[in-house]
C-alpha cells in the first residue's frame, strides 16, 4: 500500500471544519486574523491534535509552530510541508489551513500506515502569512529564512498600535509545551498544499496543479501629510487635502497598470483618512498598494511610477508623501524535480492536473531558495478566495493531500 | 454704564482655558466630540457655573443645554445667545465654546451690573454642532426648529455603532438638575458669537464682523459594494474594487468643482475602505462629502452631478452605490435689524469690523428662520479652524462678547 491509501478524507475534512469555528463569521467564512485570541486557539488546537498522536512540537522566534514526525535518522534534516493559519478580516475556511491540515493528516497516514522514513516529516503553521493585522505578508517564513530581520518585524504595528512582540508573547504563551526551535533551521525539502485561489482549476475541471513559479510581488506603505482645515472657509489654493493627493496618485497608477493582457495586479486594499471627519479637510491619508506581474520587469516598471508619481501629486497638492516599499519578491521559480514529483504523483493516482503559476505569493516563496520546493494546487468553487464565501470540495482536499502522502514519504526516504 | 462695560476679559479667558482642559490632546488642541465623556464634563462645569450664580438650567430631547437669567417679564420669550460644546476630533479651544462662554459671560455681566430686562435672557449649548461623531451636522438645533426629525437623530449610529440615543442618555444624566425643555419653544431674537474660522478679519486687522448669510452646504454619506477578491489571482475584469470606483468617483467630482473664483468648497472628509486587508480587492467604501458655496444654484448644479457621476463609476467597476444626502441647508441670510445692531454695536465701542458672509455653517443657520437672527465674528489666528493649532486672542475674545452684551441687553430691553 502507498502513503496516499492511509490518508481519510472525512478525518481531514473533520478538522478544516474544527478550525474553522475558531474565528467563524456569519456569512459562514472566518476572521483569524495573525497573532489574535483565535490565532492562538488555532495553535493550540493543531498541538492538540499534536499530543494525541504523540507528536512533538516546536516553536521559533517569530512563532513558527512546527509539528514533528520522527525519522529513523533523526540527525537528517526535516522534509517539511505545511501553509498558515491566519486568514484575512472576511477570510474564508481553507485558505493556509488547508495546507496545515494537510500535512498534519499526512503525517498521520504515516503513523497508521506504519511507514517509516529516514528523514523526519515535519508540519509547519507559518506565522502571519496573511499580512492583513501586521505588514508585510509571509512574515514568519520570510524571518525564518532570514530574509526579514526578526527585530523589525517584533516591532511591527497594527493600526491599534499593538506591536507584533506583544501579540506573539499571547499568542505562544498558549503552546507552552513547544520547544524551541532555532531559525533557519535546515530543511531537506518543502512542499506546501493550497487551494489555488483562482479560477484555473475549477474552469478545467482538473484537480491538481504542480505550481511552477510564484509571480513577482511588491508591496507599498504610503503615507500622505497635508493639513488639517474648516471644509466650509478654506479656499482650494490654501488646502493641502491628503484625500485628494492619494486619490489623484491611485487614479494616475491604476491608468498606468492596465494592460492588455490582463496580467498586472494593482489593489488598493487599505485607505484610511484622518482625521475622519466629513466637514475637515483631512491631513493625513495612509494606503497601501499590493502589485503583481508574472514578469519582474514589469513590476520594475510600475515600481518606478509609483515611486514618481506619489510624491509628484502630493506635492502638487501641497502635501508630502512617503512612498515605503514594505516587501519585494521577484519571481520565484520551485524545484524542477519537486514539480515533476508532484505531477508524477498526481499522474500516478489517476488525477486530471497540469502545471502552472501561482497568482498568489505564499510561504514556499520564501522557503524556495533555502530548500528543493514546490507547492499543490487544489480547486476552489468559482475561484473566490479571500472572502467569505470560499469554498472547496471535500473530494478535491483529500486528492491533494494523498499526492502529498506520496510526494513527502517519497522525499523523506531518498 | 453700558452692559458691555461689566464684560470682563480676564474671566471669559480663564473659563475658556478651563473648558480647553475637557478633552485636551497633546497638541495643544482639543478632542471633545459630541456626547462623549468630555462633552459631559464640559456641560456639567456649565452648569455648575449657572448653579454658581443662581441661573437655571434646562435641557430638551436632544440634549440642547440652556441657560436662563429670569426676564423682569417671565413671560416673554428668551431672547437667546449660545453655540456648541462638542468639538473636531482634531480641533481646537475656541470653535463653539467660544459661543457658549461670550454668551455665559454676558449674563454675569449682566447680574454685575445689576441691569434687569423685561426678556430672559439665555445661553445655549447646542448638542452636536460638528457631526464629527454623529451626522448631520448642528443636529441640535436643526431637531430644536423641528428641520431634523428627533427620532431618526436618536437612531443616528457613530462608526462603532453606537446610537445617539445611548450615548445622549449617558450625557443628559450627568446634568440631573436641568429641567425639562420642549422641543420647538419660542425665541425672541438669536445672536451667536464665533471665531471666524477663516482669514477675512485677521487679513484686515480687523476685529469684528457681523454676518450677513451664511452660505448653502449640501452634506453626503456615499456607500460604494463592490465584491472581496484575491489581490494576486483575481484579473482586473473580473474584480468589483469599491475603491477604484470611489476614487474615480471622487477624482471626477472635484475636478467638475473646479471654479475660477475659489468659491465652491468640496471636501471629502471621510473614506473608509473594507475589508481593509492589503491583499484583498475591496468590497466596501464609504465616504463623505461637504459641498458648500454662497450660490444655491451652484450647489444645484454640483448636487446633480454627484448623483449620476457616483452610479456611474460605480456601475463601470461592476459596484453598486448608495448617494445619500444627510443634509441640503440653502443659503441663510440673517435678519437685517440684527446685522445692522452688531454693525452699530461695534462701531459704538470703536471696534474696526464688517459686515461678512459666513463660509462656515452655524446652529444660526437653523435659528434664523425661526426667529431674527445674526451672528458676531471675531478673528483667529492665521484663520486657521478645524486644527488643533487653532488659537484666538484674549482682546479679540472679549470684544466680541462687549457687542453681544449691548445687543442681547437692546434686545432683551426693546
């Protein structure tokens, strides 16, 4: 029998619904957001299911929760999986848990397969992938490679002023059992199970995506200063209105960002104007714009007009902008042979699929430079993700986690 | 001697400063918004000022607070003087309080001087002039004349959702001694003193101003739905972003506002966008805007615009948008006896001054038709309001209370 027979779909789909009580909203999705009281239930809950089965947890610096199945070399490093368990304000009930959960149930078909492996196979809950409390997105694993300095992102803020340090010592205090763990401890090889947040899957009717490559992200922090004044007596030449800065410079870079093939992300995800009253002109405006192409040059391109032209409408406007790059990843590119693998996998257990990109960053982008990488691609209904009503299918989880089952044992013993 | 000859400056200053202690903010301004704590604070110190000196005091339905020194005929109607307590919540020491306090100070000086009229005289503080907190704005006396209907003004919620009427009961029960005053009940004659708020005088280096008009403002709360998405993977054509289509909205609006004379006021106060994640399309926008200009028919003319240019940007980006108008209050003039009795008053206590239209919108504006009415103007600092760098000068402060005090006592006598 192979690893992929022992994994159950009922137990796996059991424990997607567990989690997402933890947060739950009305309109049936969840609001998990990083480092809050339901983040660390969720934590707790994973160790929960950790102990029962005897397995050993491990905690980092940033967080990182980590969920261990001996080898029988346990001097080797790890073959990891694993995804996040935050989601967005108005997030839904598989996105980053279903990779966590994935791999938990991966390691338990291990366990009642019997299956010994060499290597260990380790599941990993990376901290705050969403980004959405705390800027910027994958912090736990970005601090874990080392590519985002552990000390800054400790003092991160949300907009309540609550530090990232404050809200993680909550947070871990909730898994006091979990060791230790070092940063950028090795790993021998990472595969990271997903829904593919889009619509390529579900359109084609196929189960399985081996995901070649992330696209290129950069995230933006923009702070705009004007001043504060009486909406009835001050002329336009004497404003420095923040609204109308920011709003100048977005409309100006939507128009830039639109091409024809459709491929440039632009979002305007935040805007927040202060101080908020409507009969005072505002004097400060914060937003953020998250951008994404295929091509990194593109991103180039449109990085350079956004550092241009802020700075030239506030200024047009009598008010000053700060233009702060909080993240950029170019395009990540996974392991040929963890791609191949996976679409042997998937090919071997009878599975419609394809290779493909990811529209969406996630943690692998991080972890891909340090370790052999690749991801799986599950469908979601009609595409959505990062809303409410995202939905997967019971049947198209466990095929995902099965090709894991196989791709993880696989990499665990050779 | 005059009643303006008992109007000391030394006390008007030092309750000013005692009033700029409520809600205090670090720079040097104040956060003092309607029917919070503070605003309770500040109209228990009025009222244990009045209780100091023998006045009663009174409160109706929506919390409006007066102030009665009897008439030597009780049953003539007040003639009445007041303005708001409530403040920016970036504002500063002297918008509305300065009203209040010249208005306060009259009636001591009145008792100094020992000068009886047949007319009671009052001071008002009306409830939530600045709708900073709760829309719309001078929501007190726009309930008082009955041009606001007091249920929906209780209904009214503040962006944590808590209603006026809550939030009022907690604030009326801090005054228990007022008694109760209907809704609607006569006044003889109204005169409101204010810091200008805006650079006439100052320019001029002068020191008083009686108002003529008080120009036309139309206010909006505009809700734009738009539909969550995921910022990496969801292609331009398929996304409804609210704010895309609230910032083309806007970008249109005030470029149509545009006029050669610097006459129309737009401003957009307010923009909250939801879910507020940097990596999710947004779904929701709501927004603010105050539209003012001494025309009625360029008001007109701009309000149609708002209504069909928001639908329309709205339904290009695949939103859905709500345009509602909290309030549409036509140009004011102000009773010509009264403009000309200031006008007089000042010149009689060689004050320099004018006669001026108001940019800014007053609880006089909601008066005016009920009974004749104007308005004193002093000066403020680099006509800065709306700022906690507002500032006024003490000599300036009490000038314009020495013309209060001849007028309402020529008011209160004839």
């Amino acid at each position: 029998m192979k690893p992929s027979d022992f994994v159950r779909q009922d137990r796996l789909w059991d424990r997607l619904m567990s989690m997402a009580q933890l947060g739950a909203t009305n309109k049936g999705g969840v609001n998990r957001q990083a480092l809050t009281e339901e983040d660390g239930r969720a934590r707790r809950l994973l160790a929960d299911w950790a102990q029962a089965r005897g397995f050993d947890v491990y905690q980092d610096a940033i967080g990182n929760l980590f969920v261990r199945r001996p080898g029988t070399d346990d001097n080797l490093p790890p073959v990891t999986t694993g995804s996040h368990l935050d989601t967005q304000p108005t997030g839904g009930r598989f996105d980053g848990v279903y990779g966590v959960l994935a791999g938990f149930e991966v390691l338990e078909a291990l366990e009642d397969g019997g299956i010994q492996t060499p290597h260990p196979v380790e599941v990993v809950a990376w901290t705050n992938e969403e980004g959405a409390r705390f800027a910027p997105t994958a912090m736990g694993s970005g601090v874990y490679v080392g590519k985002l300095p552990l000390q800054s992102a400790l003092e991160t803020v949300d907009v309540e002023g609550v530090t990232v340090a404050d809200a993680l010592s909550a947070v871990t205090a909730m898994t006091p059992e979990a060791e230790e763990r070092p940063l950028r401890s090795p790993v021998a090889a990472y595969i990271e199970a997903h829904i593919e947040q889009g619509p390529v899957l579900v359109t084609a009717g196929e189960t399985i995506g081996s995901v070649t490559s992330i696209q290129s992200q950069n995230c933006y922090q923009i702070e705009i200063y004007g001043e504060e004044a009486h909406a009835g007596t001050t002329p336009r030449v004497n404003r420095s209105d923040a609204v109308l800065a920011a709003v100048e410079a977005i409309a100006h870079l939507e128009e830039t960002a639109r091409d024809e093939a459709d491929a440039m992300r632009f979002t305007v995800g935040r805007f927040i104007a202060q101080p908020g009253s409507p009969n005072t002109v505002p004097s400060h405006v914060t937003f953020t714009i998250d951008l994404r192409h295929p091509e990194n040059a593109e991103i180039d391109r449109m990085a350079r007009e956004i550092e241009t032209v802020i700075p030239a409408c506030a200024e047009r406007r009598r008010c000053r902008a700060e233009v702060i790059c909080t993240s950029a990843v170019p395009v990540t590119p996974f392991a040929e042979n963890i791609v191949d693998m996976v679409d042997r996998a998937r090919l071997d257990l009878g599975l419609p699929g394809r290779k493909m990109p990811s529209g969406a960053g996630h943690d692998a982008m991080y972890i891909a430079p340090m370790a052999p990488s690749g991801m799986i691609f599950v469908p979601c209904v009609a595409g959505i993700s990062h809303n409410e009503a995202e939905d997967a299918l019971p049947e198209d989880l466990a095929a995902g986690a099965r090709v894991l089952a196989d791709c993880l044992a696989e990499l665990a013993t050779g």
